[in-house]
C-alpha cells in the first residue's frame, strides 16, 4: 500500500465476473453483504458468456436449423440450399451475447454490487491490488477467486488475434469458413466447435490423442454422433498427435504421428481444443496462504474455502468438471458459507451436454464407472425408434439409458443422446438427487407423444412394464414398435 493512498473496504471481493464470480457476487448481495467484483471484461458474464458458451450454442442452434431445412425434404417439404451470410451470422450471435450482458450489468446495478473493470492482485489474505484505467487499493473481510480457465496452447504454437491456429475464442470470432480446419481434441470443445465450421462448408480433419471420443462418455451413447460426425467431417483419426506446427500467411503446416495414414499436411487453419488451464498464476496467492495442487488448481473443501480461511475460490480454478452451471453452484454455496450459513456443495449428479446434433447429456454414475468400480448396476435401454414423438420428428437414431441400483432400485445414473437431450436431463438429474426409485419415474404419467416419454419407459424397462418394447427376457422375440 502506498502512504496516503485511499483505500476502499468492502465486505466481499469478487475476483472474476464469469458465471462462478457473477453467481457468488449476486447471491453474497441478496444476503446483506457489502460486493466488489473485479472483472477484465467491461462487464459481467466471463468466457462462457462473451466467448465460450453462449456464442457457441448460438452457432449450434443456427448450423441445427440448417440440418432440419435438408431433413425436411424426407417430409415432403423442399427448401433451398441455405445461403450463408457470414456477416449477418456474427450480427446474429453479437446481440444475443449483447442482450444477456445488458441484463448481466441491470442486475448487477440493481443490487448495489461496485463493479470495477480490471485486473486484481492479492497482497496478502485482507488485500487487492486493481489493475485498471487507473489504480485501486481494496481491504476486504473475505474475497473469492473466480478466474477462471484458459485454453491449452498446441504443439508451441500461439494464439493471437487474427492467427490461423485457435482456440475456442479465436474460433467463434467466426472470421471466416476455411476450406480446410484441423480440430485437434475429440472433447466437447472440439467436436461442437468442428460441427459449426463442417454445417457452415468447411472440410474438418479432426484427430484425438485418445482411442475414442469424448472420454468419460458411454460408448453406445456416443455412437449415433459417432456415426454422423464420420459423415459430417472429412476424417477422424484416434490415437494421433500433432508433434509441429508451422504457421505461414496461407496455411499452417502440421506434422502427426500415430495412426494417422498422411503424416504431413496442410490447413488454413487449426483449431486447439486440448483442454483447458487453470488461471491462478499472477493473481499473488503467493502473498497469502491459498494452496494449489501439482496441476496448478486452487485447493478448496466442499464449502469452497480454500487454506486461507479469509479466501473462497470457485469453477475453473478449482479444477473438477469446467462446467458454467457447476461454477454458479460454487459461487451461491461460497457467498452463503461467508455469510454463516450451513451450505456445501454436495451434488450426487452434475449434468454435462454436448449440444451436436444428435445432443447428448449425462448426469450421475455412468455404465462404463459402475464397471470400473465393480459395483452391480442394472442398465435399461429405451431406443427412439420405438418412440412416436422421436419417429415423427424424423430423429429416431436416440436413445434413453438408465443406470440402476438392483437391490433398492435407485436411479444412479441417466444418459440420453437424442433431439433436445440437453432439456431432458434435468429429470434424471431431480431423480438422483431426491434418491428416486425406477417406479417413481415409471409411474409418473408423461405426456404421449413427447421425447420425455422416453425416459419413462426407460424406467419401465427396468420394471418390466414398458409398453413399447418388449421385457427383456423376451427382447429376442420381437421388434420395436413405434406408436
């Protein structure tokens, strides 16, 4: 602190203003407390808002749009060939991003939270340090860390504004459609980015390290996209590395080893989507007493304090699935724990959705966990083609999937890949959480002909009672049948 220096007290700080840091500030104000939030961007919403989630899901929702108008011509109804208009397209994705961070910025008003543009550094467990237009000096009772995460660099290349090798920002800056995109990573970055760019025309050459895509994800969830992403991209190649990468003004130059046939070729660009990086570098935890891991996370208990008993951290930073909605959890449980009350972040089933086309989602104990832990689960399968709602829509390539405890016949785990499978998940998330039987969901009444039907006769199948397949120790004796 410099003599004479004015130094503003506050009873939280906020560092970080993404969905963690947004959720943690908002909450922590609605329970009395006196909130700063420190933020780079010149408002709230972090990546998952300005260069992450939200335009992402938009360019999905858009290049969907584009699938359903070829799709349609099987139902009789012919259109164009769609016509892209780049410019329009980003016009379209920038108000969305736009409309919600005005909202983001009323609220933030509203509830009386100082929001100062900048960057914070911790000088020891009651001060900060802001970086900005000018300089600010913050004393606070406790602070939380929400700084999120930054995307792996590749091979040595860098990212730059306007470069031909990506990551995700770079990539939903939507600058141009590629003849030829490299997409390196076959996670969930990867493949919705990669979907984007093959609907708008480019050709997508993806290649993953690991021998299957989306890792941690059941296989006979992933193979109905499996099946349409070898059709949608050029090639996919498992067990591939890049091992250099060379960028000139018309194209980058990559070099592979693994199983990759052509180990040397060229592209006008490349996107890196080999996971992410914590941001706790440079924001002095040096100055206090947090710790952090071996892999550079935050180490923080089920109440978000880290070994600082004045400092909280939550989402990206703290390691764990980097998830925005688990981040906004982290932030609410944080702010209620400063403000005494008894709250922990204790969830049985944080869901993840892949928004391609088909969209999967999963929460809890997936099949391919039961088996590593060795734990005895019943699985039951519901195919959309045995549903009305799936075949008339023209998507009955999904699948609805439990994973069941035998004995009390709880619902451990829900898998669905599908249409809409990321607004489906939320029952299978309410049913672990609440420790709901298969016969609590089997008999609820669903609405008939709905995609959410499928999950009540996925429970069914577990009970033997579900009307459009046959019980499984009859399942060689006849066929699926839609209604």
């Amino acid at each position: 602190m410099v003599m004479g220096e004015f130094t503003q007290e506050t009873d939280l700080l906020v560092i970080g203003g993404g969905p963690g840091g947004y959720a943690a500030a908002f909450r922590a104000a609605d329970l009395g407390m006196d909130v700063t939030m420190v933020e780079a961007d010149p408002g709230p919403g972090g990546v998952c808002l300005f260069r992450g989630c939200i335009p992402a899901k938009t360019l999905l929702y858009v290049t969907e749009l584009m699938h359903d108008s070829r799709r349609a011509s099987e139902m009789g109804i012919a259109f164009a060939e769609p016509e892209i208009d780049l410019s329009r397209l980003r016009e379209w994705k920038d108000k969305v991003i736009d409309r919600l961070a005005r909202g983001l910025v009323e609220l933030t008003k509203r509830r009386g939270i100082l929001f100062i543009q900048g960057t914070a550094t911790l000088e020891d467990s009651s001060h900060a340090r802001v970086q900005n237009a000018g300089s600010s000096h913050i004393r606070f009772k406790h602070a939380i860390i929400a700084t999120g995460s930054s995307t792996r660099t590749l091979a040595g290349a860098q990212f730059k504004p306007g470069g031909r090798v990506m990551d995700s920002t770079g990539a939903l800056e939507l600058a141009d459609i590629p003849k030829r995109l490299l997409v390196v990573g076959g996670g969930f970055v990867g493949l919705e980015t990669g979907s984007v760019y093959a609907s708008l025309g480019s050709k997508v050459v993806l290649v993953e390290f690991d021998g299957q895509l989306m890792r941690g994800i059941d296989s006979d969830l992933s193979k109905p996209l499996v099946a349409r992403l070898e059709g949608l991209f050029e090639s996919i190649s498992f067990n591939t590395d890049v091992t250099s990468i060379k960028e000139g003004e018309s194209g980058v130059d990559v070099t592979f080893s693994g199983e990759i046939e052509e180990k040397n070729q060229r592209f006008d660009r490349v996107l890196a989507a080999v996971g992410r990086t914590p941001n706790s570098q440079g924001i002095g935890l040096e100055n206090t007493k947090v710790k952090v891991n071996e892999r550079g996370f935050i180490i923080v208990d089920q109440q978000r304090r880290t070994t600082d008993d004045k400092i909280f951290a939550v989402g990206d930073v703290t390691g764990g699935a980097m998830l925005a909605h688990k981040a906004m959890h982290e932030g609410k449980v944080a702010a209620e724990v400063i403000s005494g009350m008894p709250s922990a972040f204790d969830f049985q089933a944080i869901p993840a959705v892949l928004y391609t086309d088909p969209q999967i989602a999963v929460c809890g104990l997936s099949e391919e966990e039961a088996k590593r832990r060795g734990r005895n689960v019943k699985v039951t399968r519901f195919p959309w083609s045995a549903s009305g709602r799936a075949v008339s829509m023209g998507v009955a390539q999904g699948m609805t999937k439990m994973i069941i405890d035998p004995g009390s016949q709880r619902v451990l785990g829900v898998g669905i890949v599908g249409r809409e499978a990321g607004e489906m998940i939320s029952e299978g998330v309410l049913a672990i959480e609440m420790g709901a039987l298969a016969e609590d969901i089997g008999m609820s009444i669903h609405p008939h002909p709905t995609l959410s039907e499928t999950e009540e006769e996925a429970a069914e199948a577990f009970l033997g009672s579900s009307t459009h397949i046959l019980p499984q120790r009859r399942a060689g004796a006849g066929r699926d049948s839609p209604a």
